[in-house]
C-alpha cells in the first residue's frame, strides 16, 4: 500500500540534529562521564555566557582548549558513540521513508557533535558520507586534537544544508530540517524563509516558536507524523494506518496550543477600585 511506485519519486532533503534530537544524550555529557568529568554542564553555561563559541559549538572549543578534555582522543570518541542512547526505531524510521510512496527522502544528520561519535552511534544505519559533525585534525604523534576542520552549528548548518541541496539537488521548497535546541535556530529560519519545513523534538524556548511543527516523544517514529501531514498530506487517519501497517498504534496523540506568558504590574499600574 505504502510502496514506491514506479513513477518518478518527488525528492526531498531531510536533515536533522543528532544530540537530543536522534538520541536521548548530549554527546559532551557521555564523554564527561567516560572521563570521569562533573564539571561540563558548569563549562558549557560559562561559554554560553561569555558569547565566547557559538551555541552547539561548546564541547569542541573544551576539547581544543580546555586541560581537563585535551587528553581525548579519537577512540574516546569512538567509544562515546557506542555509549549514547539512541532514540526507539531510527533504523525503522528510515526504512519507512524509503517506502513512502511517490517520495524519496535523502537523510542526513547536521551536527556540531563530533563526527566520530555520530558515525560510532549510527553505524550500520547510516552512511558516514551523510553524516556532517564536527571534524577535527589530530595530531599525526601524539594522537590529540590539533585543530579544528569545520563545525556545523549555527550558521555552518546552514553552510551544510545549502552544499548539500546544490549537490543532490533538490528545490528549496523540498527542504526539511529537525532539530531540538537553540543551535539550530539559523537553520530553521533559513528553511522556513525558503518554504520547507522545520520540525521542533523539544519545548525550547527559543525553537518551539520558529519550527513549524513541535513534536514531543522518546520515538524516533514521531517524526513521521508531520512529514505524513504536512508534504504527503494525510489525514490523521492515514497516518495511523501507516503506524499500524508497521505493528505500532498511536495510543496517544494530543495536538495542543501553548500560550507562554509572563505578566508583571507596571510601576505605574493604576490603582483597583475597591469592591
């Protein structure tokens, strides 16, 4: 039912975020731990503060600069990707989109996670050449990071994004992006002003309001509902018996509207009448 037919495929650009979006872990917070470090949370908000890296960018400025993380290496970042949690049913979310009929779906991960612990963690489910992290130089002696090749955050996603929709190629409007954090607020608004779709895996202040589509959940899965409604145009129907063609049933789905407000009294607020 679901099947590719034998007419040429509408061809789309699906990239998404790897921390948090793809998996339940930071890549920075593994990697502490297999140091035996507690202080990356406390580093991370410093550098944030400082405005000193762009956001996304923090552990690969610590792993360049800081003492405590200049002894990794590569097989500590090897190693980190075989100890991160990864999102339920990625390998079957892929397939899926494979199969969708009338659509081929390239997917790619952006990320300024390190690229040696993206393709650790998704060996055997995605290709290294459709996975853009953040690359380092390393020392041919000593084996320690000597520099920096590239870092996809912020605007170098959107860098990424545009190479590699010239190199596929696909229109602008065939664009979609997922994305959990505030690093990836350039690419969204990039996607957005193009015409293709942003989707939001997180309540992030900064993202939820950007993305056009906010979807909550521990399963990879998810993020077929508003490919499903948004460029195959499902109905909700449909979209539960695609999930129920897989063995999956859609126990809960709660479509909610937030308004976040802050209200505060002006100094100069009038009085209230009594009664």
């Amino acid at each position: 039912m679901y099947l590719r037919s034998s007419l040429s495929p509408r061809q789309y650009l699906l990239a998404s975020d790897f921390d948090q979006t793809l998996s339940f872990n930071d890549s920075g917070i593994v990697l502490s731990e297999l140091l035996g470090l507690s202080s990356f949370q406390d580093k991370v908000a410093g550098l944030s503060d400082s405005h000193l890296v762009q956001q996304g960018a923090e552990l690969s400025y610590l792993l360049l600069h800081d003492p405590e993380y200049r002894r990794v290496r590569k097989a500590d970042l090897l190693e980190v990707g075989k100890r991160v949690r990864l999102k339920q049913n990625l390998r079957l979310l892929l397939r899926v989109l494979e199969q969708l009929e009338g659509y081929r779906f390239e997917f790619y991960v952006i990320s300024a996670a390190p690229e040696e612990v993206i393709q650790s963690a998704l060996e055997g489910i995605l290709p290294e050449d459709h996975i853009f992290g953040t690359r380092f130089r390393y020392d041919p002696t000593s084996g320690e990071i000597a520099s920096i090749v590239r870092v996809p955050a912020g605007y170098g996603k959107v860098a990424v994004l545009e190479e590699l929709r010239a190199q596929i190629p696909v229109s602008s409007d065939r664009l979609v992006y997922v994305g959990d954090g505030s690093s990836d607020v350039h690419v969204m608004l990039h996607v957005n002003r193009l015409g293709g779709l942003t989707v939001a895996v997180s309540r992030n202040e900064y993202l939820a309001p950007i993305a056009r589509r906010t979807v909550l959940s521990d399963d990879a899965l998810s993020v077929l509902v508003p490919v499903l409604e948004e460029i195959v145009g499902m109905d909700s129907g449909g979209v539960r018996a695609l999930f129920e063609s897989h063995g999956f049933v859609l126990q809960e789905w709660d479509k909610v509207r937030t308004d976040s407000l802050t209200i505060r009294q002006s100094a100069a607020a009038p009085a209230v009448a009594a009664g």
